[in-house]
C-alpha cells in the first residue's frame, strides 16, 4: 500500500484531538500542559520576586515547588501510574502555595501605606493579588489530569 493511500485512511489529528475531549482522554495533555506553564510562570514569579528583593522568605517558596511540579508533568506523559500518584499531590501543593499567596499578596496590599482604603494606589504599587491565581490554575490543571483517561485508550 502506497503511503498516500494509508494516510488518506488515517482520521485528521483535529478529529482525534476531538475525540479525545469528547471521550475525556486528556491525561497526557494536561500533564504536558502542566509541565510547559511551570516552566514561565516560575520565571515570571522568579523576576517579580527579585524585583522585591524576596523581602520575605516564603516568598521562595512557589520557586522550590516547581521542578517536582514540572517533573511529575513530564512522567505523566509517559506514565499512567505517575499522572495519577505524583502529578496531583505535587500540584496540589502548588495549588495550595498559590492559594496562601493570594492571601499573603492582599496582606502585603494592605500593609502599604493607607491600606485597603487607597486601593488604586496600594494595588498598582503593591504585590499583584491575581498573580498568585495562577498558581492555583495551574495546580488545578494537575489534579485534573489524574482525573482523566488516558489518550489512545478505549
């Protein structure tokens, strides 16, 4: 059989992509997708901390949880056993770090001066109170993952 006439047998990637939502076999994708917004996100939490001069020392925190975060990403693509045991108690910690930090940011709002009750000043110049949401994004996306079937799976 020419090569020509196999691929024309073959379904698009965007039906198998779609069959994959449809049927909820998303686990190697939300691990990867897992994997690959750590890598950003904890450089730009890297660069805006330092840009504070990690005035506070959890603030290192979100920075040592990422690699197991980022590794137990990348084993779940190749790993059933590993999507479903390290990926969400690894992103749940990363979750739960973002969730901390959401509180630690509006704490650090309303230790500027005039607190809460000079939000458009104290918000522009303060820590950022949504930044710490993505961490929890991101730790969700984890958790998801071992929730879900495996692609290439019936």
């Amino acid at each position: 059989m020419n090569a020509l006439a196999w691929f024309g047998r073959r379904r698009s990637l965007r039906e198998r992509v779609l069959d994959n939502v449809r049927e909820g076999r998303l686990q190697r994708t939300l691990s990867a997708t897992t994997a690959a917004s750590v890598v950003p996100l904890t450089f730009e939490v890297y660069l805006e901390h330092y840009k504070g001069s990690f005035g506070d020392r959890w603030e290192w925190l979100p920075i040592a949880c990422a690699p197991p975060v980022m590794a137990a990403g990348v084993a779940g693509v190749f790993s059933e056993r590993a999507a479903r045991t390290w990926l969400p108690a690894t992103s749940a910690v990363y979750a739960l770090n973002g969730a901390i930090g959401s509180f630690l940011h509006l704490r650090g709002v309303a230790r500027k001066p005039g607190g809460l009750k000079e939000p458009i000043y104290n918000l522009v110049m303060g820590p950022p109170l949504l930044a710490p949401g993505s961490l929890v994004l991101v730790g969700s996306i984890g958790m998801l993952a071992a929730l879900m079937r495996r692609e290439g799976q019936r």
